[in-house]
C-alpha cells in the first residue's frame, strides 16, 4: 500500500528542501538562479504551494498565524506548482521536485494523474506529492468545487490516482470517481509517487497514517512540531504501522534564528527533511545568505 521509494530511514543523512510560496522564484530567471544555488549548497529538493485564486474578501481562517490572517496580498503571485517544477526540473537535473501542497479536493484526479506521472517520467523519477485538503473555503467556491467532505474526496482520489500509476487497464468504482478498465499512460518511473500529508488537525494525522508515505505538520514552533509528531507516532502504532515507515518533512522557520540549535532539535524527533521557506533569501544578498545558511547547515547535519 504504500511506496517504498523514500528519502532516508534513521540514521542516515538529513535532508535540505527549499519551499517557495510566492514573492521568491516567481520568474523564470530568479527562480533557475535560487534553485541552482541551493543544489550547489546542499538542497536536495524543490517545493511549490498552491493557490489557484486568492480572494480579495476572506473570512476562512489561515491555520499557520496567531491572528489567522495569511501573510499575503490578493494580488501575490503564486505560480501554479506543477508547471514551475516542470520548468526547474528542465534546467537542473538532480533537484527532487515537491508540491508543497497540492490542493488535491480541487483538482480532477485523472487528470492530476497524468500531470504527475509526466512530470515525474520527464524529470526522471523526481516527484513527490505533498498534498492537503485546503483552508481557504472561498478559494473552492470560487472554483464551484463543494468544500464540504473534501477530506473523504481527497482520500478517494489518492486511491484512484495510485491504482492508475500501478498498472495498465486500471479501474476504479468509488463515491465520488468511478472508471472502466483504461490506461493512464505515462507511468511514473517507479510505479508511483510518494505521497506527502500537509496538517496540523487530528485529521490530517489520520490521514497520514492511512494513506501517506510522510507527513508535513506545516507551520509552528518546535513545541507544537513534537506534539505533532507524538501524535503522529502514537497514531501509526495504534494503527498496527511502523511509525518509522512515515518519513517527516518539517518547516524550519523559527529555527533560522539558531541553525545549528534548529538542526538538534528536528533531530531529537526524528525529522527527515527539513523544509525552508525561500523567502529568508529574498531581497539584496539573497544569494549569499543562501550560500551561506546551505554551507553551515549541510555541513552540520553530515557531520
């Protein structure tokens, strides 16, 4: 049931991914000249989140800030996650390639199918799935897409999407998907792609042992990141899994004021991959403080 083509088990390396959101790499040539940077200094990965609109007028709240407002203008620009990573997976060979997240409830599963599964066989087998079911309520209303049981509808798209990814001649008879023998084809590289959960709910906790070769607790501080990951654990047991079988991705954010604390910290719960926002590098000197966060860091967590 779930893909055993991850990142590292314990003890090995961890690893170094550089989330975008928006405001950083948000043009073309920015966005080569940031990413060819973090691979030369350590990055292994790419992230790209997602929003399709943002409305002018919201009311849902923002599940990452004290005041529940989210830390971007209507007019930010978000570039869809699934072309920019087709456009940095063309110039720069080795760099995994993660949505960070994907608003999977949103989407047609057959055809987020075949986008991923093209993307991966095109970049080589790089591509991870980091996927939620969404917070911002007019965004989907906007779309015309019910908001209501998006979770369930999540869940079941995965399923569908995987046995697409597995094998020719699939079909599927589901609540909301329901298809005759057909073939989806390319295939990825590997028979399938790893599937991350975004979350910070009880749910998404669920989710993530159900479903998910990892997990991603989203924002916070490393209080709120232990308690997580606790959960997460305690879940996976109770659900007759191996709780080490879910990787971790984590937000290094707060940590960037003390790396090197940052970096003992996210070890101590068995974090796999620490993921850091870009725009810490945005602006006049970007580039060297990059270079210079890449150096220290990668050098720690390899020593």
């Amino acid at each position: 049931m779930y893909d055993s083509l991850l990142w590292r088990r314990r003890g090995e390396d961890m690893k170094m991914g550089l989330a975008f959101a928006s405001s950083v790499g948000t043009d073309g040539d920015s966005a080569l000249e940031i990413c060819r940077r973090a691979e030369q200094v350590g990055f292994e990965s790419v992230w790209g989140g997602e929003h399709v609109v943002l409305p002018d007028s919201i009311d849902s709240k923002y599940p990452y800030t004290p005041d529940g407002k989210i830390p971007a203008e209507s007019d930010t620009p978000i570039p869809d996650p699934l072309i920019w990573l087709a456009f940095v997976a063309a110039a720069i060979p080795r760099l995994r390639l993660g949505t960070c997240i994907l608003i999977v409830p949103q989407r047609n599963p057959l055809v987020l199918a075949k986008e991923l599964a093209t993307l991966d066989q095109l970049s080589g087998g790089r591509v991870e799935l980091g996927l939620g079911v969404g917070w911002l309520k007019e965004e989907f209303e906007m779309l015309g897409i019910a908001w209501e049981r998006r979770g369930v509808r999540n869940d079941e798209y995965v399923a569908a999407m995987r046995a697409l990814w597995a094998a020719p001649h699939a079909e599927f008879h589901g609540e909301f998907v329901d298809f005759e023998p057909a073939t989806c084809s390319p295939r990825p590289v590997n028979g399938s792609i790893p599937v991350i959960v975004g979350g910070d709910t009880d749910a998404a906790i669920r989710r993530a042992v159900r479903i998910a070769d990892g997990y991603f607790p989203g924002e916070g501080d490393f209080e709120r990141l232990r308690d997580l990951i606790g959960r997460l654990r305690n879940a996976a047991t109770d659900a007759d899994r191996d709780p080490d079988s879910i990787a971790i991705n984590a937000m290094f954010g707060t940590q960037m004021l003390d790396p090197a604390a940052g970096i003992e910290q996210m070890i101590t719960v068995g974090v796999d991959r620490i993921m850091v926002p870009a725009f810490f590098f945005a602006g006049p000197g970007g580039m060297d403080r990059l270079s210079e966060f890449g150096e220290r860091v990668a050098t720690y967590i390899r020593d």
